[in-house]
C-alpha cells in the first residue's frame, strides 16, 4: 500500500476519533447530573380519625348497614372513595446505594389545585385508633387562592387526623436535609368547602445537580372533599356503625 495513502488514512481515523472525544464532552458538560436519591410517594389512609367519603353511588347504603370491617382498607377502597376534610402523601428520598452527595436541599414547594365542582353525594366513614406518624410535614389549605403552606414541621409525630405538631420548628427554605437515611416528608391537605384534586411540586438542589420532585399520583392527581353537612358514621363499642345523625350531601358547588 502506498506510503501517503497510509498516512493520510491514519490522520483521517486520528481526526474521527478526536471528534468523537471531544462531541462526547461537550454533550455531557451541558447535562444536569441525576439526583443522588430515589423517591417514593404514597397516599396515607387508614389512620386515625381520618374521614373516608363513600359516594351513595359507590354503596354507601351497603356500607353503613353492615358491621365495621376490620381491614379499614375496604372502606377506603370502596367504589369512588376518597379523604374527606384533610388527606396527606407521604413523599420518602432515599440516597443512592452510589452516592453522589451526602445531603440535598429542597428550595419550595408549590400545590396546584383542581376545583372539581359539585361534590358527590355520600358519607363519611371514620377509623378511630391511636396510631401516630413521624416525619417533617408541610399543610396547605385547599381552598385558598395561593395554596400557600399554612403550617410545617421539620420533625415530630403528626396526631390524630393529620394535625402537624405543636412544638417542632418549622421549616424554611432553602431548607438542607442529610440523606443518611430516608427522609419522610408529608404534605398534607385540607379541604373546606371545596372538592378537589391537587399535585405538589418539591424543587430541589444538590452539589451541582437540581431538578423538581413531582407528587401527583401518577398523572392521575389526588382527591379529597369537604366532609361537612354530610352523614358521618365510626365504629361502636358493640361491633356496630354509630351515626352522626347529620344530613347527607346535597349537590352544591
């Protein structure tokens, strides 16, 4: 082979290789870096004195005539059953198994909210029992115009119907957590006059990464209802529903 043409097809491969090299920086120094954890999110139900609005439609007249279940998950997923006056998701970060960063900075959150209009007819199913949650927790109130939180917790128990406790510090942001281990964050809701689906938006930052934590339920946004004026039924001593005696819903905005 001619002497030239070897040493031109080695300055062309030479060439090719260089600018593989340097196209393969350059899209990587413009790309943000994954965010060194991992995140779960989950609706809470089944705690205590939280309401459960089953629609008359979704068998509340069944409901309320048979005994108490003692798995509350059949109430709460009876056909079109959804939290009435306050709800909470439960958004858990866990650090990478390889970490990139040993703590990360969450810089706001935003609620969006849906007003869906006519409330469904229905009542309320109540689970009475002790049980508490630990974690930081952020309340909004639904039915405000800016959706704004109201009230936070940067530790302690949550009591009975979601209600944030009384001595913890709030928390400010930017506000840095240590991912060492998993961080329970709780968003909770409440709705007064108002029949909602609502999405939450975490911001955060990271060393040099950042991005948004999206709360949403899957593209299919969260739901919770006013409970007031309906019917309200817990569970007695004798194994049996004991009623409010409230008027149930009727169709109002």
């Amino acid at each position: 082979m001619n002497r030239r043409l070897v040493i031109g097809l080695g300055a062309a491969l030479l060439v090719a290789v260089l600018v593989i090299w340097i196209t393969g920086i350059a899209s990587t120094a413009g790309s943000p870096e994954p965010p060194p954890f991992s995140v779960t999110e989950s609706e809470v139900r089944a705690e205590c004195m939280t309401g459960t609005l089953i629609p008359q439609s979704g068998g509340r007249v069944a409901t309320a005539e048979a005994a108490p279940p003692h798995d509350w998950r059949l109430i709460e997923k009876a056909p079109g059953a959804m939290p009435a006056e306050r709800g909470a998701v439960r958004v858990t970060l866990r650090q990478n198994q390889n970490p990139s960063a040993e703590e990360v900075t969450l810089t706001g959150v935003e609620f969006h909210v849906s007003n869906l209009g006519l409330r469904p007819i229905g009542s309320v199913f109540f689970r009475p029992c002790k049980r508490r949650l630990a974690g930081a927790a952020i309340e909004t109130d639904l039915d405000g115009y800016t959706h704004t939180v109201i009230s936070s917790a940067q530790h302690g128990a949550l009591g009975a119907g979601f209600h944030l406790p009384h001595h913890s510090s709030p928390i400010h942001f930017p506000w840095t957590v240590s991912l060492a281990k998993p961080l329970n964050l709780y968003l909770v809701v409440q709705a007064r006059d108002i029949y909602a689906g609502w999405t939450a938006r975490i911001s955060w930052a990271s060393a040099s990464s950042h991005g948004v934590i999206q709360v949403d339920n899957g593209g299919k946004k969260y739901l919770v209802v006013d409970g007031k004026g309906s019917s309200w039924f817990k569970p007695g001593p004798g194994g049996q529903w004991v009623g409010s005696g409230a008027s149930r819903w009727i169709g109002v905005k």
